[in-house]
C-alpha cells in the first residue's frame, strides 16, 4: 500500500483502501453472482453494510451532499476500483455515481430529498435509460436518432419507446429516463420498478461487475408528473452534459484502479514464476511489457488528474473527457491484455480477477462513447477550430 497523500482526500483514499483490500477482496470468490457473472443484490447489499460500518460507503460524497472535487474524487475512485466489487461496496458505482453527481448539481429540494438521498444512503440502485436497440435504429453512438416519445396528455407526461443496455435497470429503485417531445431531448426522473417499464431481457455481456446487467427494457405508456422533469422540456441533452464528463471519468479513475491491481497480480506472478532457469521478469520480454504497463498506468493517471482539474474550473469539459476517456480507455486496455500476457494460462483463467478486469476493459472502450465517435468529435473540432483560425 502506498503511503496516503496529505489532505482530506488522502485520509478518506486510504481509508477506502484499507477496506477494498482488507474486506472486499475476500469476497471475490462469493458464489452469489447473477446469470451475467455480476454480483447479486443481496450480495451488494452485505458489502454495502460493511462499507456503512467502515465509514467508506459513498466515500466522494460529503455531508448534505457535499462533493470532493474531481481531482479528490479520482484518489478516492480509483481505490474503490481495487477489486471489481470495491464500487459497488462503497456506492461508487455507474451508474449511480454519476445519477448522484446529476442530482446534486440540479435537482430541486423534493427532488433531492425523495430521489438522491437514498442513493448516497445507499438504500437503492439506479439506472440511466439513453440507449436503444440497433435494431430499431435508435439512439446508440449518435444519441439524436431517439425514438422513445414523451408527450404532455392530460397533466402529465406520457412515454413511450424501447430502451437498451440499461445498466442496472433490474432491480432498481431510481431511474433517469431520456425521450423525445416535440421541442427535443427530456430527462425524466421516476420510482422504480413501475409497471409501464418492462425488462425484456437482460443479454450475457462480455463483461460481469455492474449489478442487474444491461437490460432491453419496453416503456410503455410511462406517465410522469411535470415536477419529475429535470430542467425544461428539450433541454435534456444540455443536462445530460452536466454528467457527462464527471462520469466518463469516473469511469477512468475506477478501472485504473482495476489494472493497478492486475498490475500488482502480473508482476507477483512474474518474480516468483520461473522459465527456461529463471524467474519471468528476468526475461527481457516479460520485463518490457511490465515496464510499459507502468508507463500507461501513469500515463492514464495523469490524464485523469489533468481532466479532473478542468472540470474543478466549472468547465464542462467535453472535449478534454473525450481525449481522457480515449486515452486511459486504450492504455488500459494495452495493460489489461499485458497482464493476461505475462500471466500464460493463468491469465485467462478466473483464479485471479486478470481475465475478468481484461473483459470489463473491453467493454469499457464501447460505453460512454466508443473510442471511434470521440476521435471522431475530436476532429470536427480541429477542423472547426483551423477553418476558425484562418478567417
Ligand atoms: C456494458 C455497457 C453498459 C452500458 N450502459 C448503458 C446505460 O446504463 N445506459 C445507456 O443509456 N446506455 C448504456 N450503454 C450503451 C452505450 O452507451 C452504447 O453502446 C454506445 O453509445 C454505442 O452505441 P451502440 O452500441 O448502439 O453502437 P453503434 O452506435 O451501433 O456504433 C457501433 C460502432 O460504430 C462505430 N462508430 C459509430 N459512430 C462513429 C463515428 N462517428 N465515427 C467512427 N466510428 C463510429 C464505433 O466503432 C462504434 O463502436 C452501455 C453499453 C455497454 C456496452
């Protein structure tokens, strides 16, 4: 364990270490697992009590929903990410992390009280639904291709649509729900579960940390009263931009946690493991593809911190998450896939947690944003930025 930095940030990053090493580790082999591999409510649920009684459950969230800032958050994540349960220990998971960081930033008092309070509390999970199947052409990389409606009929909001990979969104208390009415993108803020919103099914994905998986889920004449609207009617994707960069990095400062750890495991394998007469790291090959790892874990934690100071300027930051999420994102997963490397038939195998941060990586290059689709940003920016410049 490295000694904690000095600050408030430290004292708590240190605490929440302690626990993820100490009690949440242990757990990793716990059979209670869903269908997808994820770990069950009830099993969240047990390490949630845990965390409560250490005093790292919701660790980034102060008093009266006070915030760290992003720069403090990313110490704090990132130890959370230790284990692939540490973040659904401490409540420091997506999607509740960044639905949380959503409602402290703009819900309404009642809004808060009823909705987020239980959430830093930890008494239930919630689901952000954006995404819809391909198969209907609706929103994936290009979030206005929106199907899903929300019209106003006799005092209340009315929707309806089909809604995909909603993280979370089986066995959820809270859920955020975007469509489309007449003047554009709404969020909508709802109980859960409630009869009009279905789960159709919930696909085995590559990946197996987030409670619930990713669900298909039908909306079916949703009805949701004027008050539950966050913001104004078409201002949804001016509000789903508030949470957009915090959480597209707090995703970077959990996995970076998460190939810290492989790290430690490859390079415990490394020194004791012995080839052809000598221990593995002696091989320059297995030595070099450590010593890159430690390059690109620096990198991407210098990365976070440089975006994380950004958004403590009150920027929102669009640009420099895409370049952040982008960069740790392929770093991470250049380290993952090393760790398996180093690891031979171990690495692929699940007696160490090596394959499975592999796989949530791979996931992790797809969700908030495909590395393509920010690349893609990037360059329309550049190019609005030249032809800027040159008039
Ligand atoms: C594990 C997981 C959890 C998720 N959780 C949630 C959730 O909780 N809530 C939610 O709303 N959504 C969630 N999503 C959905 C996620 O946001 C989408 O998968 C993502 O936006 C991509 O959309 P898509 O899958 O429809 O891919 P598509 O839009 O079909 O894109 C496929 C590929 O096309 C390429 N591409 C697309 N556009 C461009 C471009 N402009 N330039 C170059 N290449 C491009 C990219 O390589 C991309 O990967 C989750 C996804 C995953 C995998």
């Amino acid at each position: 364990m490295n000694p904690a930095p000095p600050g408030r940030a430290g004292e708590i990053a240190a605490k929440v270490e302690a626990f993820v090493r100490n009690v949440v580790i242990p757990y990793e082999k716990d059979p209670r697992r869903d269908h997808h591999g994820a770990p069950t409510d009830e099993l969240v649920a047990e390490l949630k009590d845990l965390a409560r009684h250490a005093g790292v459950l919701t660790p980034h969230i102060l008093g009266e929903h006070g915030h760290l800032t992003q720069r403090e958050t990313a110490l704090v994540l990132q130890k959370t990410g230790l284990s692939p349960l540490g973040p659904a220990a401490c409540n420091t998971a997506a999607p509740d992390e960044g639905n949380m960081y959503l409602l402290g930033k703009i819900g309404t008092d009642p809004i808060k009280q009823r909705f987020l309070t239980p959430l830093v509390e930890g008494r239930c999970r919630s689901a952000f639904f954006m995404s819809e199947p391909a198969v209907d052409g609706g929103a994936g990389s290009d979030p206005s291709m929106m199907k899903t409606t929300a019209v106003f009929e006799d005092g209340a909001w009315v929707i309806h649509g089909r809604k995909a990979f909603i993280t979370g969104a089986q066995g959820a208390g809270v859920g955020i729900v975007m469509a489309k009415s007449d003047d554009g993108a709404c969020l909508f803020i709802v109980d859960l579960p409630n009869a009009a919103i279905q789960i159709e099914r919930i696909p085995n994905t590559i990946d197996s940390s987030m409670p619930g998986g990713h669900a298909v889920v039908r909306i079916d004449g949703l009805r949701v009263p004027s008050e539950q609207m966050l913001g104004k009617s078409g201002e949804g994707f001016q509000y789903a931009q508030i949470r957009l960069s915090p959480a597209r990095l707090s995703h970077c400062m959990r996995w970076l946690g998460a190939c810290l750890r492989a790290q430690e495991i490859a390079v415990a394998y490394a020194n004791r493991r012995e080839a052809f007469g000598k221990v593995l790291i002696e091989h320059e090959a297995v030595g070099f593809m450590l010593a890159e790892n430690m390059i690109d874990l620096k990198q991407a934690e210098l990365m976070i911190e440089w975006c994380a100071d950004i958004i403590d300027t009150g920027s929102l930051a669009t640009t420099e998450s895409s370049m952040a999420k982008v960069a740790v994102s392929e770093a991470l997963m250049r380290v993952a896939d090393r760790c398996v490397q180093v690891m031979g038939g171990t690495g692929v195998s699940d007696d160490t947690i090596v394959e499975q941060v592999f796989r949530e990586i791979r996931a992790f290059r797809i969700y908030d944003g495909p590395t393509e689709v920010h690349k893609w940003s990037l360059a329309k920016k550049i190019k609005r930025d030249w032809r800027a410049s040159t008039q």
